[in-house]
C-alpha cells in the first residue's frame, strides 16, 4: 500500500482533480483487471483507447485515474490526474509502486534488429556460470534465476516488467540481461527504468509497419540511448553504418565494439565451422560452440558488457567456451546419412542473408543448399520481395511457404515474395503453401551432404493463422521426415 501521492511522484502532471493523499494498493492499466483501491491509467494505444474505459475502472474500484483527457463528468471521491503522455507515467508509476527495482540491479538492456535474443541468452547464462543470480527478459523465455516465466513480447509492458524485476530483487538476482524492442522504447514501456549499460547490436530494415519509415525506426532504437544516465555505459557496435548515430549525444560513457575497425573491444575470426567459431578475442584465442560471423558479434557483446561490469577476462573467455545459442538461433540438426537441417529465426532480409552467407562461408561447393522460407501476414509487405531475392541469389532450390500467416491469405504473401524473383531464378523455385508439406518436401529434396535451411519460425511454437494459434514447431517437422525417411 502506497499514498498516491508517492506513487505519482516524477510522473509530468498537467493538473490534479481531487486528494492526492489516498492509499492505492493495485495499479492496473486495464480495467478488467482492477480491484478495490486501485489507480488506473487510461493509455491511448494503437487499437484500444483506455479513455474509453474509465468508468468500467471506477465501477470495479478504482479510486484514482491517470489520464491525458479529462472526462466530461467526474465521479465524486475518485482523484483525477491529468498527464500529456499517459504511457510514460505507467512506467513512472510501476517503478514507484514497486520500489525502483531496477535500482538494485545491474539492468543491462540490448537493442537491435538481429541479435538480441542470442546476446542475452549468453549473457544470462555466462553470469549464471560466473556464480550469479540473474534474470532474463527474452523474446524466447524469461527468466527469475531458475524460474522460467512465458514471454509474450520481446519487451514486456511496465507494469510487468517492474514486477518481474520486483521478483527478481526479492529472489537475490543481482544482475538482469533484457532484450529492448523499438516498440518498447517508442510505448515508453521502459519509462522510469535505470539501466547500468546498453548495448546496440545492428539495424536493418524491419517493424515499417510499425514505425512507418526507416528513420522513425532508427530514432525509436537511439531514443533508447538519449535516455541513458550519465553513470550508465553504452556499447555500441561500430561495424555497423549507424553505431555511431546510437550515442550521438549519449550522456553515458560510450564504449565500441568491433570485427572489422579498429574498437575498445575487438574480435578476429580465425576459423568457421558447422560446429563452432574459433575466435580472437583482445589477443586471446577462443573457441565456441556459436556458428557463423553474426555470432561472433554475439560472443563479443557478452565479453564487451562482462569486462564493463569488472568481470575477470579469463574467466569469462573460458565461461564463453561453453555456451550454446538459444533454440532457433542457427540451431542445427544431422540425419543419419548426413544431411545438415539448419532452423532460425531470420525473418528479416539482413537476418537471412547472415545465415545463408554463414552457410556459403562454411559450405565446400559440392552440396546443395535448400531454403524454406516464408513472411509473416500483417507485417511490413516490402521486406517481402528483398527476402525472396536473397534466398534465391544464396541457394540452390527454394521453397516460398508461410511463416505466421495471421489475417492474410498465405498464396497472396508469397506472391509478393515473388516479385523478388528474377526470371533467371524461376526454375529453382517451389510454392508451397502449407508450411509443413514445404518442410517435408525439403526433407525428401534433399542428398547426402546437402544443406537444408529452414527460416523464419526459429523458437516458435506456433502458427498465427486467422486468429488462432495452432501447434507447430519445425524442428518437430524435420526430424519426423528425417525418420520416415531414414535419412
């Protein structure tokens, strides 16, 4: 239980209508979800105006309310306070109800098109071997030390993501790796955190449905930047066209990251294999079980964020020796006559040009490469022909198919992607629909010593089609079709 008035303390109030004095035991931004003696705060979002459920929140028990637009009628004993970004006091509100938690951890946020999940991954998992208690908020799992928690966004809203860290505090977590979407920064979902240090991986078109333009993308990854503390660090990834353009301006101390030009923290590749990297790293060498040039930006980021937070550099470098990728990042599978199924998660053009280029790296000329590849309904159409031309220009025969088809019809999505298709590449192209059927006939495509690359879906689970959320997971698939095939 907490006055209001402490709990709106830091919040930009525009006006108050009413006692601020008042005991407030629940903080709810859903109406359906509030109880007696709660605050509630009506957000304007994308779809659902909270505005518009005021008087639901004061009928089930709100006592207060936060919101941009004042109603026209206000109920006797309820306070109003009136804010001009609703979304950013819920962030405000949630740390103050549950007592900063962020404050007493080493919150280290990563942002960036590609990467983000694997570098937390292994973040979370190298501090767990330093001997930590550690957290972790992942597109994949959360995690509460050995507590997994469903994930349901790559970032979860404030609320959430201030309990989850509350828990954290209360488990002895010193330390928590979690992954920051555009979305998140732009809904102010990470409004009233203190991060210790960030981390920018890489971008690449994505999420223009979202964010309309390129450039409002960009801004939505640095705004993330430009709210850093002064005492915070920023990583920053400057083989990357805009590394620099993160911490323009940054108040934090800036550190930089590298493979190719000349950095604080840098890494060498020295060899690439199907089972692993080879790597020098500050002038030692390492080998890990990570696969690919992209993961060894990955490994790099969790060396560059544990020498920033005072970790011994041996330790780490044989901790990091160890580590595996998270399922569905460049995760791999052999039948028995020697076939290399690959699943990732790339649903992105520059995404699946990293692991078709890993696999050109990696490949000795003389197997096939085979790619199922699909794009997500009611998602930015336009990166949707760039997918289809990567993957032709990269393997050897390629099936079009649906990722997560959602309220789209799965022919029409791949008929986009064949815009992407030049005439020259026509007649290595299969349209199969139906993501299993297209999974299978991969699976009997493919000879001895070819490689099979099934993107898009990664870690998932499910299917998003027409509203439902069917079971799938193309592991599951491949290797049922490895075993009916004895191959």
């Amino acid at each position: 239980m907490k006055l209001l008035k402490d709990i709106v303390y830091g919040v930009r109030i525009a006006d108050v209508v009413g006692s601020t004095n008042i005991a407030i035991e629940h903080v709810a931004y859903d109406s359906r979800k509030v109880v007696a003696c709660s605050i509630f705060i009506a957000i304007k979002g994308t779809q659902v105006d909270g505005h518009e459920f005021i008087n639901s929140a004061i009928k089930n028990g709100a006592i207060a309310i936060i919101c941009e637009d004042l109603p026209a009628r206000q109920v006797e004993g309820v306070t109003y306070v009136m804010v001009p970004n609703a979304g950013h006091s819920l962030g405000v509100v949630a740390a103050n109800f549950y007592d900063h938690p962020s404050e007493s951890l080493k919150l280290i946020g990563v942002t960036g098109t590609n990467g983000k999940t694997t570098s937390v991954t292994l973040l979370y998992n190298l501090f767990r071997m330093l001997g930590y208690k550690v957290g972790l908020l992942s597109t994949v799992v959360n995690k509460i030390h050995n507590t997994e928690i469903e994930a349901t966004h790559t970032t979860p809203n404030s609320l959430e993501l201030n309990e989850m860290l509350a828990l954290m505090v209360d488990k002895g977590c010193t330390h928590c790796f979690m992954e920051v979407s555009s979305h998140a920064v732009d809904q102010n979902r990470i409004a009233g955190l203190k991060f210790t240090g960030a981390v920018f991986t890489n971008i690449t078109r994505d999420h223009l449905d979202y964010h309309g333009t390129f450039d409002a993308y960009i801004k939505a990854k640095k705004n993330f930047f430009d709210g850093l503390s002064s005492e915070a660090f920023a990583l920053t990834n400057i083989d990357q066209l805009h590394g620099e353009t993160m911490v323009q301006d940054c108040k934090a101390e800036v550190r930089r990251y590298a493979i190719q030009d000349v950095a604080d923290y840098r890494a060498r590749i020295i060899e690439s294999q199907f089972d692993g990297l080879q790597l020098l790293i500050d002038g030692h060498d390492l080998y890990t079980k990570l696969i690919g040039g992209f993961n060894a930006y990955n490994a790099l980021v969790a060396y560059s964020v544990a020498m920033e937070l005072g970790e011994d550099k041996l330790d780490v470098l044989a901790m990091l020796s160890n580590l595996k990728p998270p399922e569905g990042r460049f995760q791999y599978l052999r039948s028995q006559n020697g076939v290399t199924a690959i699943v990732d998660y790339a649903h992105t053009p520059d995404a699946l040009q990293n692991v078709l280029n890993t696999i050109k790296d990696i490949r000795t000329g003389n197997e096939s490469v085979i790619t199922v590849v699909g794009c997500g309904g009611d998602r930015d159409k336009g990166k949707r022909p760039q997918m289809a031309k990567i993957a032709c220009k990269y393997s050897d025969r390629i099936i079009f198919t649906s990722d997560n088809p959602r309220s789209e019809n799965p022919e029409k999505i791949i008929d986009d992607m064949m815009q992407g298709v030049d005439s020259v590449h026509l007649k290595k192209t299969i349209s199969i629909p139906n993501r299993k059927e297209a999974i299978k006939m991969a699976c009997s495509m493919a000879n001895q010593g070819d490689i099979l690359l099934v993107a898009g879906k990664g870690h998932e689970k499910c299917q998003e089609v027409d509203g439902e959320k069917l079971p799938f997971d193309d592991c599951e698939v491949i290797s049922e079709m490895f075993n009916l095939l004895g191959k």
